[in-house]
C-alpha cells in the first residue's frame, strides 16, 4: 500500500472510530498520518487488513507480552493511572523504530479479528425469544465464530439497565451489562434456554488454549476498553470450561454437511454477528438458499447482522416447512445498549 493512502486511513480512523472512543489512538492516528517513517513501517499490513487496527493491535501485543518501554505508562490497559496522552507520540515513535522488526513479522502474519462477548447482551433475549417460540433444546451453528465465545452465551450472567436482577448463568465469572432501550422490552428468561450442541466455524479459527492466540484477541481490543478486556478474560474462563466444536472453513460451505448431524430433537439455529458484511454477495445468498433447502426438511432459525443493512438484528426461520422473517432488535456494535422492536 502507498503511504499516502496509509495517512488517509490513519486521518479518518481518528475522526470516525477512535473520537470518543480511545483519546490515545485519536491522538497517535493523527500523529501517525504525517509521519513517513511509520507510515513506511505500517505498509507491511497484509491487503485486505484494516491499516490502523492491526498496526496498533501489534503494539498493544508486545507491550503486554512484556515489552519494557516507557510507552506502556500510557496505556490503561497495562498501568491504572496512564500519563497524560498527549506526550506520549514521541515514546510510540521511538518504541515502534525499535520493535520494527517484530511489528513487521506481526503486520505480516496476523488478521484482525475481534471476538466481541458484550454482542452476547442482546443474543441472550433473541435466544430466548427462539425458546419460546419453539419450546425445545436449541443446537447453535455460529458462522464466523472467532474464538467461540458468543458461543456460549447461554453461560453468562446478564443485567439489563442496572437493575438488581440477573438473567441467565447467574454464578458466571461473567456478567455482561447493557441498556435496553424503547418501549416494548422482550421477553428474558431467567434461566437460559437449553442448548444441545455448540459449533462454530471460521474462516480463521483463534484458539484460546494457546496463550498466543488469547494475547493477540485482547491485544486488538482498545486500551481503554478495560471493560471489553475484563469481559474477555473471564469469557476465555468460562470457555476453557466448556467443550465447543470449532471448525476450519467457510461457514456457508460446510452449514449443510454440518446441519445434517444435528440430531431431530434439536431445532438448529444458525447464527452470526458482524460477518455477512465481510461475505461476498454470491455467499450471502447461498447461505439464505441453504437454509432454505433445510428449512424444507426441518425447523431452522437464522439469526444475524450486517447482511443488507448495518446494525439491525434480523430473525428468519422455518417452521413447518414456512418461512417467517423478523427484525428484533436495533443494536449497538458492542451490544453497549440495544433497542427491541420485535
Ligand atoms: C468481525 S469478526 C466477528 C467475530 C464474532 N462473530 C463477533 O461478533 O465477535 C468476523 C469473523 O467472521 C469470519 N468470517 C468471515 N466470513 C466467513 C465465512 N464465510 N465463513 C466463516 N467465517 C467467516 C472472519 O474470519 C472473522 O473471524
């Protein structure tokens, strides 16, 4: 990539994604966009990859592999009191020029791909919307499924709007909380609904058992964000608790082999956040083409996000043969707050 199309991409992730979001990205992105040699250093980001994601991602991982450079006072996630962001350029300059080695191997060689547990907030109420729906155990399909971990959501605590009460895994490591807005709340269950089977495919599986892997996920997660960080820690605990079928490969390729060993009392449900919008068009509609040809032999939910539009829960399913299609819930892109419609 050319570095003056580099420096745009660092101008508006500033503005875009980091303003209100991470001062101290906002302020390195700035800084980055007029500064060839980083610009040059930034360039070995495979194509494809989101620039500024991954380059700040690979720094975030070597600080928290253990990287002794003062450039770590800045960052929240490593010191509880961070110094003042804005000295801090000169020390990330002078950290990335003499890590360049390593950041190079890490541009070269990694993806960015989150897995975000919080999203899990407003899957839990779809869930048991499904539940109730169809009153029988529920055997999850998750394309795009990262690490696994929304994988498990009937397993996390939840509390909606500050409330007392707690919905689902009540002695989970986790509780996930979140604002539920508009007028027509949906139905939670107290306990979460029964779940027979868990398998999640992905193009690229991040396996959590090995301590490189899990330090890379939560390198990609902002400084800032120590909610997101803690939320991940104590998602990975419960997942080493957990067995979960993670497979290799295109979920829209492999859904109809996979549907086919779920056994009949099961109703499968087929979901994915945040994917659709990185499938090419032709997948996409195969996808809704498989789960149509098994909705003809079965009854299936599809869950998901980020197909024809951005941000909108949809549902569609088969029952008997019938097709239904829903819009549940607007949300937002960590599951901060969502608002049901369904
Ligand atoms: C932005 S991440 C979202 C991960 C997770 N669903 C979440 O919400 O945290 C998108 C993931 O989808 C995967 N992906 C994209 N297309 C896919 C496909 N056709 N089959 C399986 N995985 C896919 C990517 O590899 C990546 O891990």
């Amino acid at each position: 990539l050319e570095t003056a199309l580099i420096s745009n991409r660092f101008k508006t992730f500033a503005t875009t994604e980091c303003r209100g979001s991470s001062t101290l990205y906002e302020h390195f992105s700035e800084q980055i966009a007029t500064d060839d040699e980083l610009l040059q250093l930034a360039s070995y980001v495979r194509p494809g990859q989101p620039v500024p994601n991954l380059f700040f991602g690979a720094v975030h991982y070597l600080l928290l592999k253990g990287s002794n450079h003062e450039l770590r006072e800045y960052y929240r996630s490593i010191v509880s009191k961070p110094r003042d962001f804005t000295t801090a350029f000169p020390y990330f300059r002078d950290f990335c020029l003499k890590y360049s080695h390593e950041i190079i191997q890490i541009l070269k060689n990694k993806l960015v791909q989150t897995n975000e547990v919080g999203r899990c907030s407003y899957l839990y109420p779809a869930f048991c919307y499904i539940y109730e729906k169809i009153k029988r155990p529920l055997a999850l399909i998750e394309i795009g499924t990262s690490s696994g971990l929304q994988l498990l959501w009937d397993k996390y605590c939840y509390s909606y709007n500050s409330n007392e009460e707690v919905y689902g895994e009540a002695l989970s490591d986790l509780i996930i909380k979140s604002e539920m807005k508009g007028v027509r709340p949906p139905v939670i269950l107290k306990q979460s609904p029964q779940v027979t089977s868990r398998i999640g495919i992905d193009l690229h599986i991040n396996d959590l058992y090995n301590p490189d892997d899990y330090l890379w996920l939560k390198s990609l997660i902002w400084p800032e964000h120590t909610q997101r960080i803690s939320s991940f820690e104590s998602a990975s605990k419960c997942l080493k608790l957990q067995p979960l079928e993670l497979i290799e490969g295109d979920g829209v390729k492999l859904l109809t082999e996979i549907a086919l060993k779920i056994p009949q009392d099961s109703v499968i449900c087929v979901f994915h956040t945040h994917v659709a919008n990185q499938m090419p068009e032709e997948s996409k509609y195969e996808l809704l083409e498989r789960i149509k040809i098994i909705g003809q032999e079965r009854d299936i939910f599809h869950l998901y996000n980020n197909m024809w539009d951005l941000g909108l829960i949809h549902l569609e399913y088969y029952l008997g043969g019938k097709a239904y299609s829903e819009t549940l819930a607007e949300t937002d892109g960590h599951g901060r707050w969502f608002k049901w419609k369904g």
